[in-house]
C-alpha cells in the first residue's frame, strides 16, 4: 500500500522510478525481518532549493504472528481469562495466516525484557492487557517502529502504537437495576481492585441504576466502596466482601477483581442460610455461585481482536497510522454483554433463571416512557434501547470522533430531519448529583479540577472524555477505603 503524495504535484518519470525502487527495496528488507516495509522517510533533490519528501511504504503481511501478554494468569476468570478466550477465538478463526502466542502473570517492571523476546522470535503484532503496561508500551513502541502494539486500557499513542477498551459502564447500570430491585436493606457493597476513572464510572453506573429502581420501592439505596489495590488477590477481596456483609449489613454485593472468590463466598453464606445477592464480574462466574449469581458482564474480546487483525491483514491497519486508532467498544457493538454464564452452544444466560420470576414480582414505572413495567422487563427494554446503534460503532473507532459519540441526534434535514446517531438511553445524563473523589491538582475533569461537588444539569449526557477521566461519585456512593 502506497500512502498518497502530499507533494509537489508535479513529478518527473526520474523520481518516480526512484520512489518504486526505494520501495521494492524497503518492501523485500523490511518482510525479511517482520513482514513490514517501513522507508520512515525518503527524500529527493528536485531542485537545488526545492525537497520532495515522499511518505512511507507498508505492504500488509501474507502471515501474522501476534502475541499477547497479561497482567494476570488466564485462569483469574476475570480478566486474563478473557482476553486469552478472545485470542484462542480469533487463532482458531484465522488460523490460516494467524499464529498467537502469549505471556501471562507479567509485572509491569517484566513488560520491556517480554516484549524483546517477542520481537526477537518474530512477533510483529503485541497486545499489553492492562494499564500499567501503557508507559512501557508506548517506549517499546519507539524502539520497534516495525512492530505494531496495542494497548489495552490506556490513552498513549504513536504510530505503531494503537489503544482499545471494550466497557462495561452500561451492563454495570442493568445489574444495578436487578440490585436495586433485589436488596432488602437498601445498602450495596462493591469490591473494587482500584477507584481509577473505569472502575469509578462502573460503580457509578451501577449505583445510579440500583437507585432509580430502589428509591421507587422505598429504599434508601447507598453503595459503599471498599478498595483492595490489586486486580487478582481472592483473600482480600473476600476479607472485604465479609466487612461489607457482617460490619457495613449490605446484602448485595458487586465487585471489580478478577477472581470468583466474592462468588464463592456468596455462595457459601447461602449454604449457612445468609442470601447475598452479587454480580460476577468480566467471565461467566455463574457456576461458582448459582444460588446466589442474579448476572454480570461478560467482555467478549474476540470482537476487537478480529477486527484489528482482519484490518492488519488486508492492510488497512500498519505500523504507520496507528496514532488515531482507539476503540471503546460498548455494548452496541457486541464486545460487552449482559450475562453471567455461557452455555456449550456459545448462547449466553442474561440472567438467572432463580431471579427471574422475583424481577418479574417487582413492577416499577419507567421513567422515561412513563408506565409501569416488572423490573425484568425495564432490563431488557434498556438492554434495547443501549444496542441499537448501528451508526455509533464506527464514531467509536478513532479517537478523532469521540467527541461526536455523545451526540444522541443530528439534524439532516428533509422530513426525517433528526437522525438517531447514539443510543436512545444512557445511565449518564443529568440530572446528576456527586462528589469529587480526586480535586484541584489531582484530578481528571474539569469538574473535580474546580469544585469538591459535581452537578450535571438535567438533559445533558456526558461524553467520552467525561466518562474515560471521571474522577467523583454520584452522591450515594459511600467511599470506605482500602482494606
């Protein structure tokens, strides 16, 4: 593939010959290597006071041999866990021109020594799965301009350097309706690894659906937060989970850790006649507690992985135009899902059969349509109205459209004049009250950057920069600490 000439627009047979044999010439050194041709910049003296400088060269690979590398080991359940799923679906799919390979359980202070053996043994696609890697990434980034990288979770970029997050902001608000209908003292806890921006949103969204069933009911819904700091560690997110069931009395429990510890606690005070309801978190956690398990998320990786790598293949994607690619994939695009257990068939169960008739019982008025519906069919009917959005997936791509994906309509004109270009609903649209977790020099958004209190007027629906740097909590959220 050949980049298209900026300038001049005037040029003699005599360069073009040249820029041929300068690509043929890159083309044959560089797939010697990675498969890649990259001339990062060739020039030619037109005139003694005129440079033409001809873009790069990348031709798209007949063979792809990608690598992953984890922060946790693949049998976590959670996170690791699906991340590999997603590269053992995309390695069977592709399996004629894709090898894979991966590392699992690796430190951040490991990622550079890793991914040097990957590009030593010929790796020229790299996946880092988790946040810490984004610095590190980034540096290998520039030390293997041939290699593509792609981070998982983070905001730095450069050519050969891409990001992308499937995110779960929106299946978080559905299981918070199921809380909020389910708790009988009104009082939810949440586990969380860390109370960065994805983990702050997530409890928010959850807590804003707990409330906007359960204040309906009666109740007087509070989340309390416990924080762990470790994204795998199954005794001290039991060890919370326990503080918040026999000090805090909450009997609804939703957690970022990527174990099933909490799921099997639940399960064991079940045993002993204590029913605490929880939501398993990233993989199917359905078999470990299902007395207990009401649903939860399932991030479904293989749908971004098949898409970079299909993009890589045909050449749509290569190690010059990276610096624009940034997924954030949600549940439109089908790489999130609401569920807690996947069958052999690959079918997913949303919700637990247990539940089901108790969601039903529950009936509760729609705010936005304005009648009265079981809590189960409010599930399904906002499940609905956050999938159709055809048009959204390809705004959420590039990190140069973003800005548009908060836009619900536009105006085209004629007599179908507004055009629905997000989803119908959204859990973040005002009115919304909170606090500032992080303020003044710490803080992420402009909000928390000005005031200790957040308040987003009633209409106004928050974007990506809002929802990736939020840094408060809606104001029924009760921050316990760490544990």
């Amino acid at each position: 593939m050949v980049y298209p000439v900026v300038e001049p627009r005037t040029m003699y047979v005599l360069v073009i010959i040249a820029v041929l044999i300068a690509g043929f010439v890159g083309y044959f050194a560089g797939s010697a290597t990675t498969g890649y041709a990259t001339v990062t910049e060739f020039k030619t003296v037109v005139s003694p006071t005129t440079i033409t400088y001809y873009p790069a060269v990348a031709v798209s690979p007949e063979k792809i041999r990608a690598a992953w590398i984890y922060v946790g080991p693949i049998g976590d359940l959670g996170w690791s866990y699906m991340h590999d799923l997603g590269r053992r679906v995309v390695e069977s799919l592709f399996k004629q021109w894709l090898e894979t390979t991966y590392y699992e359980a690796v430190s951040e202070a490991e990622l550079l020594s890793r991914i040097d053996e990957l590009v030593r043994a010929g790796y020229t696609v790299i996946f880092t799965t988790s946040f810490e890697f984004m610095e590190k990434t980034y540096e290998a980034a520039k030390k293997y301009p041939n290699v593509m990288f792609f981070h998982c979770s983070g905001y730095m970029r450069w050519d050969n350097m891409g990001t992308y997050f499937a995110d779960l902001y929106q299946v978080y608000y559905l299981n918070g309706l199921m809380a909020g209908a389910l708790t009988k003292t009104g009082k939810i806890g949440y586990v969380a690894a860390f109370t960065i921006p994805e983990v702050i949103r997530h409890i928010n969204a959850f807590a804003i659906g707990a409330k906007e069933v359960g204040e309906q009911l009666g109740k007087n819904i509070e989340v309390y937060v416990v924080e762990i700091g470790a994204w795998f560690a199954p005794d001290k997110a039991v060890d919370a989970a326990r503080y918040l069931v026999d000090v805090v009395g909450v009997d609804v429990i939703a957690f970022t850790e990527d174990s099933s510890a909490i799921v099997e606690y639940a399960q064991e005070q079940y045993k002993r006649g204590k029913e605490v309801y929880v939501f398993s978190h990233y993989g199917p956690m359905y078999e470990f507690g299902p007395d207990v398990v009401v649903s939860g998320q399932l991030v479904r990786w293989e749908v971004i992985y098949a898409d970079i790598l299909t993009k890589i293949r045909s050449g749509v994607l290569n190690p010059l135009n990276l610096r624009n690619v940034d997924y954030w994939y949600l549940l439109n695009t089908g790489a999130v899902e609401l569920g807690a257990h996947v069958f052999e068939n690959g079918t997913v169960m949303m919700v637990n059969p247990k539940f089901v008739p108790k969601l039903r019982e529950v009936v509760v008025k729609d705010r936005l349509a304005g009648d009265k519906i079981s809590v189960f069919d409010l599930v399904m009917r906002r499940y609905e109205q956050m999938r159709r959005a055809p048009i959204l997936q390809a705004l959420q791509f590039s990190a140069l459209t973003h800005e548009l994906e908060n836009l619900t309509y536009v105006d085209i004109g004629g007599k179908e004049r507004l055009y629905l270009v997000s989803t119908e609903f959204d859990p973040f649209i005002g009115p919304l009250d909170g606090w500032c977790k992080y303020t003044g020099t710490y803080a992420f958004t402009e909000y928390c950057k000005k005031s200790d209190k957040v308040s987003i007027p009633a209409g106004v629906r928050l974007g990506h920069a809002d929802l990736w740097n939020m840094d408060w909590f809606v104001s029924w959220v009760k921050y316990l600490g760490g544990r």
